[in-house]
C-alpha cells in the first residue's frame, strides 16, 4: 500500500475509490501520568506521552489501510492526521485521506 501525502503519485493515473480513516483514542495510566506531570515542572521532553501519541497514529494508520484494502485500493493519497484532548491524559487521533487504484504507469 502506498501511502502519500500529496493528491498524486508521480508518473501514475489514479481512480478515486474514496473517503477512508482510522482513528483511536490512547490514554497512559496514572503512575506515569503522575510521572509526566512532575516532568512538566522541570521541562524536558514528555517521553511517556510522546510514545503514546506514536503508538496512536500507528493503529490509526493500520484501521485506515483496513479501510482503504477492503476497497481494493492500492495508494491513499492527501493524507492528514489530527489530534485532539478527549480528557487529561487521553488524546484521539484520526487519520484520513482518498484511497486510490492505479489504473496506469
């Protein structure tokens, strides 16, 4: 699966097939949320939450994909990610973008 972030892929004819995301919502326990909370008195990076954060967009990469090869895609293209606080300590990520079939090289 080809996954880009632009509306085409140099040198192929793409069939737009549609719509598809994935999304997740992550939260950290509290031993490290505590943690992470004393962190933000002396700076530094957030490691715990940043490694919650990747291991968002990574399932919600995999659900996209789902998505797009159940429609016999073989690209999605225009891919965006957001983010959002559903609460302290929980984020959701979504991600979407336009699968595609390539038609011609």
């Amino acid at each position: 699966m080809i996954l880009v972030n632009t509306d085409y892929i140099t040198g192929k004819k793409l069939e737009m097939l549609g719509l598809v995301k994935g999304s997740t919502i992550q939260s950290k326990n509290v031993v490290r949320d505590i943690s992470q909370g004393l962190k933000t008195l002396v700076g530094g990076e957030l490691k715990a939450y940043n490694e919650m954060m990747n291991d968002a967009r990574e399932l919600a990469t995999k659900r996209m994909v789902a998505e797009a090869e159940s429609l016999g895609a073989d690209a999605i293209v225009n891919i965006r990610y957001a983010s959002s606080s559903v609460m302290q300590g929980a984020a959701e990520v979504i991600v979407y973008g336009t699968a595609v079939k390539i038609t011609e090289q």
